[in-house]
C-alpha cells in the first residue's frame, strides 16, 4: 500500500497511474474543486470532487489526471500495490 498527497492546479497532471493494477482513493482535501479524468480533462469537465469528497477506483493500465478550474488544490491518494501510485 502506498499514500501521497499532491497538489493540483489548472494545468493537468497525473494524480494516480495503474500501471499495475490497483485500487485508489482519492480524496479532495482543498477548498477548490477538483475535477479528474483522462489526459484530455479540464476544469470545465471531468468527475468534481467538492472539497471533502472521495471517490475509489479499480485501474487496470489506466492514469487518472486531476485539475482544477483555478487556483490549487491538495489532493490525498492511497493505493494498494507497490507500484501502484
């Protein structure tokens, strides 16, 4: 199992990368929406995460990217598997 915490602003990055299956939490810690997805995301569309919110996924081979509409946001993600984030 592995955990970090990142920050997110209006420009997306990879936030978890299931390069080996795995299944994560991530958790939207800041004040600002986060909004994740594929590498196409942006802070018009995506799944938003309100501040607080969580949400898990499987990922099997897949990269979740986080951003935001503006400003930063920190972002807590735990994962099981050595490699998984």
């Amino acid at each position: 199992m592995k955990a970090r915490v990142v920050t997110v602003d209006t420009t997306a990055a990879i936030i978890a990368d299931g390069v080996v299956p795995c299944s994560a939490i991530i958790r939207n810690n800041g004040a600002t929406t986060l909004y994740i997805g594929g590498s196409d995301v942006d802070g018009t569309d995506g799944f938003s995460l309100a501040q607080g919110a969580a949400v898990q996924l499987d990922l099997v081979n897949e990269k979740v990217y986080g951003v935001t509409a503006s400003s930063t946001t920190t972002v807590s993600i735990i994962a099981t598997g050595s490699e998984a984030i």
